[in-house]
C-alpha cells in the first residue's frame, strides 16, 4: 500500500503517523497556504493542490486523483471534513483503481446522507426527532420553533443554526447553505425540531464491510460551541450501564443493516431522563477518537487500514479508565469565540503519564485564515473521571501556546466548575456559562503586570520617538 | 515607573519592583515574577505573554488593558469612540444594516467569514449607525473599524 492522505491540519498528521508505524509510504496534499505545513512536512511525499481556499485544493477531487496518479498511490485517507463524507468522492476513488479508507459509497450514501439515515433509522425501529429537508421555509415553519438547521452533506456544526424565532429562520437558511457549500460542497441543508436542554452522546463503530460491527463505548460530546464540540470524554459521566448498551446496540443494528466498513460514529441525544433519539452518523473517524484509542488501547485510524484491505473486527477490548480530551483552537471566548488565525510563536506541548497531545502545527506555524481553528487536542487517561480532570488540568496548565488566543484557559477553567464536575452539562450550556464568567483575579494580576513591564521596555509615550504599530502605547479606543 | 490600568474592567496600579512588577488590586498585593526570553517573549509568573495595543493575551486569554492614568494623549491612530471593529481577520460576507438606522442593543450588524466559520458582529448597545466601512467581499485586518455607532 501507498496512502495519499487527503486532507490536512491535525488529523493528517495523526494518519500520516500511523502510515509511518505501519510501515506504509505516504503522500500529503497541500494548498497554497499550507506550503510548508507540519503534515507537508511529516509525508514521505508531498503533492501540491492550487490556491487555499477549499474549492480548489481540498475539495478538488480530480486534483487529488491526479496527485495520486503521479506518485503510484494505491489507497486515499479522507480524514474528516471536506471529502471524507462525499460518496461520489468515494465512488471516483474506486473507480481510478484506488483502495478508499472508508465505508462504501453505498454505505456512506445510505448513514451519511442525514435524510436517507433517519429513514433508516426510523425503518429499523430507532427512535428519532421530527424532521425534513429543507425546501422552503414555510415546510420549516410546520414542525414548529425552536428548530435546528443542518447541512445534509456534513457535521462539524458547519452549516448548523439554531431557529427560535419566524423572522429569523430566512436568513438562517441563506447562511447555513452558504456554510454548507463551502465546508462540503452541497449545500442541501435538513431541519429538526430543537430538543433541549440534551446531552450529545454518540458510539464508536467499526464495521468489516460485509454487516459485523463492534461497538467501542459510548462518548460524551455536551461542552459545544455553535454547535461544535470542545470536550469530549469516554465513558459518559452517570449514564447506566443498560442506557450505553441499549445506545450500542442501535448503533450496531445500523451498522448491519448497511454492511458498514470502518470506522464511524453514530450521534444521539439523550434527554435528562435517559432517553435517547438518533441524530446522525458520521461516516468517517472523528476529531475526539483518541479518547476512545486510550480507554480500548486500540489504533483506530490503524483499524480504519485493516478494515479498507478487508480485515477482520479486532476483538472487543476491555475498556480501562476514563478519558477525556481539550480541543485547543485559536478562537476567544470572550468575545464569542471568535477565530482567530495568525503566527504560533510559541507551543509548548504538555507531556508526562497519562498525556497525549496531538497537534496540526508546529511552533513558528501560521494558522490559515482559509481553514478551521483547531491546533491541537490534549487527551488524559485515568483510572477514574476525577483522576482523568485532574491530569488534564495539569496537562493544560503545562501548555503554552502564544501567538493567538485558544481556548485552553476557559476549558481549565471549566474543570473547576461544579456543573461540569457533576455531568450536569448540556449541548446549550458553555455559551452562556463562558460570556458569563469573570476573569479571574490572578489572569488580572498577570496581565497588569505584563502590561506594566511591556511599558517599560516602550518607555513613555511622550518620550518615545516614533511609537511602532504594536507598541502599547498606540492604544486604539476601546468600546466605552 | 508606576501605572494605574483598569483590566478587564477592574482598576489596577503597579510597580515595579526588584525583579518583577508589584500589582495592587483593591486590599491584594502581589509581586509577580517579570522576564525575557533570549528570543524577546515576556515571561509573566513564568508563562509567556503577549502585550497588543489595548490588551494582553496570556494562557489563551485576551485581557482589555487600558491606562486610566493622567497621560498625554498619544500621536497613535485611535479608532473613533463608538466604533466596532473586525475581532479577527476575515472577508465580509454581509452587511445587515445602513447608515442612519436605529439599532438596538445584540443586533447583528454584519457577519465575517474567517476558518470556515461564520461569525456574526452584534452591536454592544442600542444606537444609530453613523458609518459603515465594510461590503461584501472585501477582505478585513483584525481591528479594522467596520461599523460606527452614535448615541
């Protein structure tokens, strides 16, 4: 085998390394931008795309094709995103001759396709919310408010929307489609009615291609940004054991019923009383895997390989531990986590037992403007939910990274809070926790000082002979 | 040299100090360990920050920092009083109000695309749109004033 990984930032890195451990050669794709990015870097070969934005790298199926044919790759790793839920993508794969690492264009049309899924789901017996296609907003309006607007092609929370109010729901549907084109081009978006407050659980699979699955647990994905998560930890805090095996179990009967092959995973939410309804399967390996890599001690991504050459399912690990993960990205939570692309000029990878980091750049890095805000994720294992906070505070107290603003200061602060160390954390829950929350006095301390020495080094203003643009003395207005 | 600041919303004066900076808050006094780097980052406490125009990032965070002491006013550019400006670099995608119009208070006044996000700019407070300095399509720089309220 010879694997062309399509895709980039993180999660090329992390199957570029499994690739590596395998022993199997590999290819990176890149855009413009990402010329001299860390998975660039990390390939044994690297092909380039055309300019940044993902129409015409990323996205760009016949460019991959021909970057495959240049280097005699034999196989195609999607990742996650852009082309990884496309089964026309898949099917072009398979049809120049290419091993695809994912389930069939079959198998993905029939899960990964939002629509066609809940009609399965619905056929299999699953319970699942009111929905529909969006046509027009008036069919919209039939399910009634609050509802949630979703892109049909992808997940992520790209192209999602959240619709309480009748004059809100037009334009909500013109950004989502919008949204949705550019992250998977298809803009054909899906509304269900809104159930909350949920928690967002969703199941681990892995399918042989020929109907066996395996259930790897049951993850917890609540702590969400616009409907994106930031935390994800394995097993789900207080679910009854009979609760994630029935989730289990309803992964695994979709699974079957469409001789699923790979890895996946299948969304539900589940309401305060336990009660669960499907939501959607992503059809491809997630961002928050390597959760559920710690606690089963598998390689997923390595599974992924196996499965696409027509291995076998390995056998059901023990699960040990819980586990539990941080998504840094350049984002600010204080002014509604807003991205923030720009220059790494430091990282400081956390390290030490139990800690895994995995990262898409490097110190000195520049994340682009043109994709999304993810740096890294640092994951803990431990034996129980309070030893795995513990080490991930520890872990994030360790980091450091500047240059942009991340989320790792408002996640090690979540860990102290009593709402999220009690599980009682549901999908519209951060948000509102996070614009509410004080700084602390010791960041302000610190940040007074920090000021007061920059100023120092500036000298004062009237003294200084040309201030330069990042001298703290070319202060602009700030909102009163 | 000693300053007075107000960050994040909460008056501050410090010092400096053998080997770091003295920060009084209200009744608590901390002196806090100040360096460089032979690369140039500051080490505040031991872990490094960045000092912007206006504020200070530090663990991830952004601070709005300003002075609050009786300074010369400074030669720099400031942005007008009541403008919004661009959070982060990005492109427009649409500008949802006009010169003239009222607007109250969480309104979304434009929307930016940056890392495949889109990301709405609500105003701070009730107003009236004085300017606007953004179309769809064009390219913005963080802290580039997009929109100016009056009272």
């Amino acid at each position: 085998m010879k694997l062309l990984v399509a895709n980039r930032g993180e999660i090329a890195v992390r199957v570029l390394r499994a690739a590596r451990e395998l022993g199997i050669p590999s290819v990176a794709v890149y855009s413009e931008d990402d010329r001299e990015s860390l998975h660039v870097r990390m390939a044994d070969e690297a092909e380039a795309l055309g300019p940044a934005p993902g129409s015409t790298s990323y996205l760009h199926g016949e460019r991959i094709l021909a970057a495959a044919r240049r280097t005699s790759a034999t196989a195609v790793h999607p990742g996650y995103g852009f082309l990884s839920e496309r089964p026309d993508f898949a099917a072009v794969v398979q049809a120049a001759g290419l091993l695809w690492v994912g389930p069939s264009p079959a198998a993905m049309a029939a899960l990964g396709d939002k629509a066609a899924a809940r009609r399965t789901a619905q056929r299999l017996g699953l319970a699942v919310t009111p929905g529909l296609e969006v046509a027009e907003a008036e069919s919209v309006l039939a399910l009634g408010l609050p509802v949630v607007i979703k892109a049909v092609a992808g997940g992520g929370g790209r192209g999602m929307r959240i619709v309480r109010h009748e004059s809100e729901l037009a334009d909500a549907i013109r950004s989502a489609g919008r949204e949705a084109t550019a992250a998977f081009g298809d803009g054909r978006l899906y509304a269900e009615r809104l159930i909350e407050p949920a928690r967002h659980v969703e199941v681990q699979v892995l399918g042989d291609g020929r109907g066996g699955a395996l259930a790897l647990g049951v993850r917890e994905c609540s702590v969400q940004r616009r409907g994106q998560k930031l935390l994800e930890e394995t097993p789900v805090p207080g679910l009854p054991t009979e609760v994630a095996a029935a989730l289990e179990h309803d992964a695994c009967t979709l699974v079957r019923e469409v001789a699923y092959g790979g890895a996946g995973t299948v969304e539900f939410l589940l309401g305060p009383d336990n009660r669960f309804s499907f939501l959607e399967v992503n059809t491809r390996i997630q961002v928050e895997h390597g959760i559920t890599e710690l606690v089963t001690g598998l390689d997923l991504v390595a599974e992924q390989l196996r499965l696409a050459a027509g291995g076998e399912l390995p056998l059901r690990p023990e699960a040990r531990g819980h586990a539990i993960e941080a998504r840094i990205c350049a984002e600010d939570p204080r002014r509604g986590f807003a991205p923030a692309p720009g220059r790494i000029l430091r990282l400081r990878a956390p390290a030490g037992p139990g800690v895994r980091f995995d990262a898409g750049v490097a110190e000195g890095d520049t994340l682009p403007e043109a994709y999304d805000s993810l740096i890294g994720k640092v994951m803990a294992l431990a034996p129980s939910r309070e030893a795995a906070i513990g080490r991930l505070g520890r872990a994030l107290d360790e980091m450091e990274v500047a240059g942009v603003p991340t989320t790792a200061g408002m996640l090690r602060a979540l860990l102290d809070e009593p709402a999220f160390l009690n599980g009682a954390v549901h999908t519209r829950w951060l948000e509102p926790w996070c614009a509410a929350r004080p700084t602390s006095e010791a960041t302000i301390v610190a940040a007074a000082a920090a000021y007061a020495a920059a100023a120092v080094a500036a000298g004062p203003p009237d003294r200084a002979a040309t201030p330069t643009p990042t001298s703290p003395w070319t202060t602009l207005g700030r909102w009163p | 040299m000693a300053l007075k600041l107000r960050v994040a919303g909460v008056e501050a004066a410090t010092r400096h100090v053998e080997g770091g900076v003295e920060v009084r808050l209200g009744d608590r006094v901390e002196v806090v360990a100040v360096s460089r780097r032979p690369d140039g980052t500051l080490l505040v406490g031991g872990r490094p920050a960045d000092v912007e125009p206006g504020e200070v990032s530090y663990c991830g965070e952004r601070i709005a920092v300003v002075e609050v002491l009786e300074r010369p006013a400074t030669a720099a550019p400031r942005l007008p009083a009541g403008a919004l400006s661009a959070p982060t670099p990005g492109t427009v995608a649409r500008v949802l109000v006009a010169v003239g119009d009222t607007v109250v208070s969480g309104q979304p006044l434009l929307v930016l695309v940056a890392m495949k996000t889109e990301f709405t700019l609500s105003a701070p407070r009730a107003g009236v749109v004085l300017s606007v300095n953004a179309v769809p399509g064009a390219s913005v720089r963080a802290g580039a004033p997009l929109v100016e309220l009056g009272p």
